[in-house]
C-alpha cells in the first residue's frame, strides 16, 4: 500500500466525530507525567429563559503527552511519534516533517457535528448544534521517535447554536466517555443572572456560581455529569441576638450571630453596622461580633441599632436589624441565712464579717431576695465549691437547704491511723452569688462558709478473744477474756487524745469519762453465754458526743454437757404391755454429740444432738418402744459418744415409772366386788336406812 492510499484512507476515518486516544503502555509513561493539559471553556451567552435560542462559544486548547498515541493507527501504545514513523512514514524510527504532514489532517479535519459527539455538552437535554469551527492544530515536533518529552494536540475554537425546553431550571450534562477532551478542566461560563444550582457530582465543581470549572477526569467513564441551573436567588439569611431578653445590657458584652446560605458555589459576604441614633459606631464582617456599648459612648435608656447584610456574588443582598433599648442599671439583692440543728431551734446566722458558720451536722437555709428597677423578673444563681455541679438557680426569690460537712482534709479511714489521730483545721467553702437582671446586667457577692465542729468521734472498736478478730468463724466463747482496740476511732476535727470516753456493759458502767490514751485497749473479764449489750459514748472537746451501742453474742466454751430435760412416756406400765419412752436432751457445751435411749438391751436409733448457743442449749427429743418384761422400776439410760472429743459417756435416768405384774382373774373378781359395793351404797344414800332396816 503507498503512501497515498493510506492517506485517503485515514482521511475517511477522520469522518468520525473525536480523536480517541488508546491507554498507553504502561511501561513507557513515567509515574511523575501529567499525559494531558490544557483547557476547556463552554460560554453561553444568551439568557437562559423558557424555550429560547441559545448560542455559546466552545473553546478547547489540548496538549496529549507523546507517550500516547491515537486508536486510528495501530497500535497506540507504542505513542504517538513511533505510531506516525511506522504507519505513516519510512520507519527509519525519526519523524520529519513529511511524516508530520500526514498526521496533520487528523487534527485539522476532526468531525464536530454536534456538541454530544464532540465531547462537549447538550442543554435541556440536547445538543449544541456548530455554526462555525476553527481547528488549529499542534502536531509532535520533528525528531527522533524516542524522544518523548513533547506533545501533540489541537486547538479549537466553536460557535454553537441550542435551545431551551420549557421547565424553568435548565439542565447542562457533559459526556464521560473516555476521550481526550474529557482530561482536561472545563469552565461553564453562565450569563447574568444565572447561577450554578446543583449537581450529584459536586465533589468535581469549584468555582463561583457563575463561572465554575468541571473536572471530568476525577469521574469514572460511562458517568455523565449532569448540572442544574437557574435565575440568581437572594441568599438567605439567619440572624439573632443571643439571649431573648428585651433590653441589652450597658457594661457587659452583647454578642450577634448571622448565618448567610446560598448556593453550593457562593462565597457570601457579611457586613454587620452598629449605630446610634444614625451614627454608625461599629462595623464587622465577622459572622460573630460582640459589642460593649459603654465603649461606645452609649447610656442607659439608649437604642442600639444593629443592621447585617448577607451579599452574593451577585451583588445581591438581603438584610437584617434590630432596635434594642440599653439598660444601665444593675439588680439589687438581700440574703439571709439560718442553721438547723438536728436537735434544737434554728439560729439565724450573722454575716456582716463576710462568714456563714455552720455547723457540719447542720442544715444551712438560704434566703435570697432581688430586684430590678424595670420590673422584670430577675434570675439569682448560686454556687459553691463544695462540688463542680453544686448549683442553684431561682428567679427574683431564693429558697434553698443544704448540708456543708467537714472536707476530704479532716481525718477519715483515707488516712492512716497516725495521721487520723492528729488535729484537723475546720473545712472552708465558697458560697458565690451572681443576679442578673432581664438585659443581662450581673451583681456578683462572695461568702466563706466556716463549717463549725458538730459531730462528735467516730467510734470503731476492734473486739478480739484468744488474740484473735471475733467473726462467724471466731465468735467470743464463754469463760474466754476479752479485748477491745480503738484505735480505728477518730475524730474529725481534734486530735485523739482530746477526746472522753465511757463504757457501760449490761446496763453497769465499766469506765466513764476516761482519756483516749487511758482506753485505747481495755480487757473485759470472761462472760457467760448469752447476749451482752456494749454502750460505747465519746465526746470531743466541743462537747459533741456519738454512741455506738451493740449486742455482743457470746458462744457456750467447747465440749458437750448433756442434760436429761424431761422424761415423758405412753400406755400402761403392766407388764405384758409395750410403752413408749420420749426424752428430751438438751446440751448445754459448744459441741455436737450423737446419743441414744437404752432400757436393758432395747435401745433407740443414734440420734444427732446440736451444740448449744448464745440464745440456748442445743435440744432433741428420743423416743423408744419397750417391751415391759418384769414388774418394778423401768431401768432407763442415755449413750452419748464424740468423735471430736474422743468420748463416750452412760447417764443413768431416774424414770420414776414402775412395772405392775400381770395379775389375771383376780382382778376381773375384785373390780366386780368394787361395782356392787358401789351400788349398795348408792341406794342406801337414795332411801335411806329406815327402808333397810324394814
């Protein structure tokens, strides 16, 4: 095939509408080289209203790397000089100028039938039609193939012609394709008034609303961007004053807030003017600004002025203001405080020093009263570091209670036992007063609670026995000394060894009125078993006094001590018969013990016998069936037996129950004889003995 052919042929392919442009080798491209730069600007001119003609200018300047190559020859991949060399040249691998001219008609001839095809745009939906098109082209420079630090491209200048459908928001979609055209930035120039609405792709826009540029390559092919625009809107505005007082205050700051919204691509302006009685005082393009009006030589009584203007990049503007009256004059206030005593009357306290003393076990009322000379409702606050959220809040009347107790640096179970042992000074809190009028205008006041010694020591005995802390596993056993240990005790303010101490065991008063040091251990003879009450009283040298009262259980001393209760038994004690045997046992030790009931060689099952307690002896009852054999006293005895102790032991019973022998007719004879004899002397008593004597 010559030369000329293959020129004729590739005129014919220049038919078709773009220049495509295949992916390179990736090999070739270096990874720092931008393959594409230029422009591309679309400028419609005429407004867009309903169902108009339209003309716009399209302007593309492109510049392809040569490391690429067209799809119009084969092989794109070996770039755009090597491609020109082999399929339009000799192949000698370097390009001149013949060769070049060959590939010029590529650019000059490129078909722009519609603005779709050509990579442009469509309006409403469809496209630009070309009223005139310039094409200048830029081929690759002479030189060896391999050099690859140049490019090639074009330059396009086209007028257009399109038209508007009849909605009222116009529709701009741009093709994502994958051409060439599309690698470069477009800007959308729009006609005044007109301006960028939106887009789902408006992560690729940037620029000012009406003229904005469109960065197509940032989109993935076969995704067309489609934008909507419209007439300019004012912006729109949201403005206030914080606070929703009627008045503004005349010593302290006022501060505005204005937000100015508007389309995705408008950067508003804001301009805040602050005047007085038409002066303007104060000017701020700030969307917070704050305003001190003494600074500005206003007085009580005065109206500040506030005016903000939100302004588009249009020139278009929207406003908002306010009038607000100043007021000069501050709220005035009165307080009074009480304490409460758990026991007793209340005392109201003075606090012309500055101080509230209160005692730490007291309850302090706090009574607070303001005003403000325009009549409004006045908003009084409270607060203390007693804690971070210690707070109140009331309007023109305070009624409050609450509790100031000594501090975390007065002695506690956080400090060890010889630190809790030494003097504390008392704890101090802060009590903060701020009344606020409804302009905003504060009056502050600053008390020192003192809180006053009002709890007497805290009392915490250790008891042991056997050297040994009692508990459940260690109780205090009968006949066993026993020991108390206070040296857990404090008191929250003194020192340990100003303080009194008294103690009353079972109603009678062990020591009383005795120094710390005196106590701090004392032994308490051996108890019995059973419950005792302990009273232990402490005083500080305020004269504030606490008791701690307890029973103490006190546990029967070990080993088993059985004691026969009671003998009960059931049926008649002829011999012959059976009877039944009950006895009740009771164990009077600390141990358990097992047992049975014996009479001869008839004996119970072994039965489980508890350990005896504070409350009492542990008790169970046995019972055993006996076949009366003999006649006189039943012979009675208890086995009992313990492991533990390695003992066994035999109580006889005294069961005082006697066996009667079998006596048989005889007694059938003499209960006969006794029923007559009763009868006789039933009738004489009833007739009399003049009746007998007849």
């Amino acid at each position: 095939m010559n030369r000329t052919i293959l020129a004729i042929l590739l005129t014919a392919v220049l038919l078709t509408p773009m220049i495509p442009v295949a992916n390179a080798d990736a090999h070739g491209i270096p990874s720092d080289l931008d393959p594409y730069d230029g422009f591309a600007t679309l400028e419609i001119h005429d407004i867009l209203d309903v169902n108009s003609n339209i003309t716009a200018t399209w302007t593309l300047n492109i510049s392809i790397s040569d490391y690429l190559g067209t799809g119009y020859l084969v092989h794109p991949g070996l770039g755009i000089r090597k491609q020109i060399d082999m399929y339009l040249g000799d192949g000698d691998d370097f390009l001149n100028q013949s060769e070049i001219d060959l590939f010029t008609p590529y650019l000059e001839n490129r078909a722009w039938n519609d603005s779709e095809r050509a990579g442009c745009c469509m309006l409403d939906h469809e496209p630009f039609s070309p009223t005139n098109t310039t094409i200048i082209p830029n081929p690759p420079e002479p030189g060896p193939v391999t050099m690859r630090n140049g490019s090639w491209g074009w330059t396009e200048i086209v007028e257009l012609a399109g038209q508007t459908d009849g909605r009222s928001t116009r529709l701009i979609d741009l093709p994502r394709t994958g051409a060439a055209v599309e690698e470069v930035p477009l800007t959308i120039i729009l006609p005044n008034p007109f301006e960028y609405r939106y887009s789902a792709m408006e992560e690729v826009i940037e620029g000012s609303p009406s003229e904005f540029t469109v960065n197509r390559s940032a989109v993935p092919v076969a995704s067309d961007i489609r934008i909507s625009v419209g007439k300019n809107n004012q912006p729109n505005i949201a403005a206030q004053r914080i606070g929703d007082s009627s008045s503004i205050p005349l010593e302290t700051a006022t501060t505005y807030e204005a937000t100015c919204t508007d389309s995705h691509l408008d950067d508003t302006n804001i301009k805040w003017e602050f005047s007085n009685n038409g002066t303007t005082v104060l000017i701020s393009d700030e969307s917070w600004v704050s305003i001190v009006p003494s600074e500005y030589n206003y007085s009580h009584g005065e109206v500040l002025s506030v005016n903000v203007y939100c302004l588009d990049s249009f020139g278009w503007s929207v406003d908002w203001y306010e009038n607000v009256v100043i007021d000069g004059i501050s709220p005035t206030w009165e307080a009074s405080f009480t304490a409460n005593p758990d026991v007793g009357e209340a005392t109201a306290i003075d606090i012309s020093d500055g101080i509230i003393e209160v005692g730490s076990e007291d309850v302090l009322d706090i009574n607070i009263v303001a005003s403000d000379d325009s009549g409004l409702d006045t908003t009084i606050e409270i607060t203390s570091n007693r804690s971070s959220e210690w707070r109140h809040v009331d309007w023109s009347e305070m009624t409050a209670q609450a509790r100031f107790p000594q501090g975390e640096k007065v002695n506690g179970l956080h400090l060890d036992i010889e630190h809790r042992h030494e003097a504390k000074p008392a704890t101090t809190y802060s009590l903060n007063l701020k009344v606020t009028d409804d302009a905003g205008n504060s009056v502050f006041h600053e008390w020192t609670i003192l809180v006053l010694d009002g709890a007497g020591p805290t009392i915490l005995p250790d008891i042991y026995t056997n050297g040994t802390l009692i508990s459940a596993e260690h109780p205090v056993r009968a006949g066993v000394p026993i020991l108390v240990n206070l040296s857990n005790s404090y008191d929250d303010l003194d020192g340990i060894n100003d303080t009194k101490w008294t103690f009353i065991l079972n109603e009678e008063t062990m020591f009383e009125n005795l120094s710390f040091a005196a106590i701090s251990t004392f032994n308490i003879e051996p108890l019995e078993a059973g419950s005792h009450w302990f009273i232990i009283m402490a005083w500080d040298s305020k004269g504030n006094m606490d008791t701690l009262s307890f029973s103490l259980a006190v546990q029967p001393a070990p080993g088993v001590d059985i004691r026969i209760a009671n003998v009960s038994h059931y049926g008649t004690a002829i011999v012959g018969e059976t009877m039944q045997v009950h006895v009740t046992i009771q164990n009077f030790g600390g141990n358990t013990a097992t047992g049975r009931l014996c009479s001869g060689d008839v004996c119970s099952s072994h039965a489980n016998i508890p350990w005896a307690t504070s409350v009492g002896p542990g008790v169970v009852g046995v019972t055993l069936d006996i076949p009366l054999e003999r006649a006189g006293e039943l012979p009675l005895r208890f086995e009992w037996g313990s492991s533990l102790l390695n003992e066994e032991v035999t109580i006889t019973i005294d069961s005082e129950i006697t066996v009667n022998p079998d006596s048989g007719p005889l007694q059938v004879v003499l209960g006969v004889f006794l029923v007559l004899a009763g009868l006789a002397i039933g009738a004489r008593m009833l007739w009399g003995t003049e009746r007998f004597d007849d």
